[in-house]
C-alpha cells in the first residue's frame, strides 16, 4: 500500500533537484530538501527562491504565493529529516554507486509505504533498486531540465516495480502540473533514446557537410519545426552531461550512433560545456 503524498523529498538540490523542489512547492506540496553541506542547501533555497521572485516580476504568480510556496521548503543536511515524507526524489550525480548507496540510506530512514524514486536520465533503474530490501517501492521519475519549465515526466517501471507505487507516482507526476509519460525501465527511456543519437548526428553533420552550428540550427528550427536548434540545446544541456549520457547508452546498446562524437569529447575537455561555461558551439557572456 501507499500513503496519500503531501510531503515529497528531493535528495541532491543541484540545477535538477531545485527545479524539482521548486516545482513540488508550487504545486502545494512540502519539500523537504537534503544537500551534503549547508552552504549547498542554502544556495539551493536560495534559487528556488529567485525564481519565484522572477516569476512575480513577470505577473505570472501574486505574492503572497511565492511566499507561501517557499515557506513549505525546508532544506537539511541530515537524511533523518526525511523519515516523514511520503515519497523521495533522488537526484543526485549520475552515478550508479553513489545513488546506489543514497537508495540504502533512505530505505533505513522512510517508512516502507513511502515510494523512492530516481530521477536518473541514464542509468537503470532496476539496478539502482536492486540493494533496497523492498525494490517494488522503486521507479524512476524522469524530469526534464529545467524542471519547472518542462511539461514532461518519464514514469519509469523498474523490473519489480509494484503496480500501486507505479500508479501512485503516475498520480503525482500529474498534481505537480506535469505531462507524465509511462515507460519501462529500457536504456535511455523513451526520449533520450531517440534524442541522443540524433543529436550525435547532428554533431557529426558538421564536419561531414562542412556547416556552421548556426546554419543546421536554423536548418532544423525552420525546415523540421524544431522549437530549438540541436546545437542550441546542447549548449543548453551542457556537453558534459550529454557525452555522460551518450557513453551509458553506448556501454548498454553498442550501437555506434549512441557514442559521443569526438568533437564533443574534445569540447569537454577543453572545458566548453555550453552556457554553464561560457562558451560551447556558442558563446555567452
């Protein structure tokens, strides 16, 4: 059984996890957010709490409920704080050790009716459950960065997902405002499985065509109804999260379109990561 969820934890407050805590106070739920340090929770409130302020400036929410959707955040460093939320979102770094180990530590503090779920965009969610004593609890909710602005969540069903946590998460995707989606626990999902290898492509277009990254971007924004052009986005999604990304896919499907290109590797290396850097296929000031 599941409980009714009123109270929902994120674990992991960098740009995905304070995108997700932003939304769940919006939709009138509590938050309650855990970072390794204070100075990472307070910087994380302290976005969350810009972007409200923003969308005041921009009429798009009164006041007193910007007020009152940052006063149901509360951020912590001590996992014990979240033993009274009915369902807890993992976000942290990408990797399968790290969220593995996060999974063992919630498990011991939540109660067993409380659903955790793994907002991973390239590991398995099946075996990032696989140490929890009661994986049927388990699923993966798959936002899209940034979180408050995406419409879409990928509800992912892990091997031994139970069917009422499954639906219960389904449920919650839709009280926080989003478009869920139901997808089986398959590499990259249902979008970055196609997304991915396109953009890949994309990359690989440029040296073999000889175009510029505004020319295909304009080429795909006007001939392919693409709101954003594919270089646009990933400057956008930073390079190093995409070549992570490509490089999970690749270690499970083999598929050669799923490897990152080498100019994008090269580009990571050189530090040109998109518009967290300053610069990648563009430059930003």
């Amino acid at each position: 059984m599941t409980r009714e969820i009123a109270t929902i934890g994120v674990v992991g407050l960098g740009a995905m996890g304070a995108g997700i805590a932003q939304v769940a106070v919006e939709a009138g739920f509590a938050a309650v957010g855990h970072e390794v340090d204070a100075a990472r929770a307070d910087a994380a409130r302290d976005r969350v709490a810009h972007f409200l302020t923003r969308k005041v400036e921009k009429g798009r929410l009164e006041q007193h409920a910007r007020d009152d959707a940052l006063g149901r955040l509360h951020t912590t460093t001590n996992l014990g704080d979240l033993a009274d939320c009915d369902v807890v979102i993992e976000a942290a770094f990408e990797d399968l050790a790290v969220k593995q180990e996060l999974f063992r530590s919630l498990e011991a503090v939540v109660g067993d009716d409380v659903l955790l779920a793994t907002n991973t965009s390239a590991l398995s969610v099946t075996e990032i459950a696989s140490v929890l004593a009661r994986p049927e609890r388990a699923l993966g909710m798959h936002f899209f960065n940034p979180a408050p602005l995406m419409p879409l969540v990928e509800v992912v069903r892990a091997e031994r997902t139970g069917d009422a946590p499954y639906e219960a998460a389904f449920e919650l995707a839709g009280r926080l405002g989003k478009t869920p989606i139901r997808c089986f626990d398959t590499p990259g999902f249902v979008v970055n499985r196609i997304l991915i290898p396109l953009l890949n492509d994309c990359v690989r277009v440029l040296d073999e065509a000889g175009v510029t990254p505004e020319d295909l971007d304009a080429g795909m924004k006007l001939g392919a109804g693409w709101p954003m052009g594919p270089f646009a986005l990933l400057d956008l999604v930073g390079a190093d999260v995409h070549v992570h990304a490509s490089e999970a896919l690749y270690e499970k499907l083999r598929d050669p379109r799923m490897a990152p290109p080498p100019r994008l590797v090269r580009m990571l290396r050189a530090g040109k990561l998109g518009r967290k850097s300053g610069e990648g296929f563009y430059r930003y000031s």
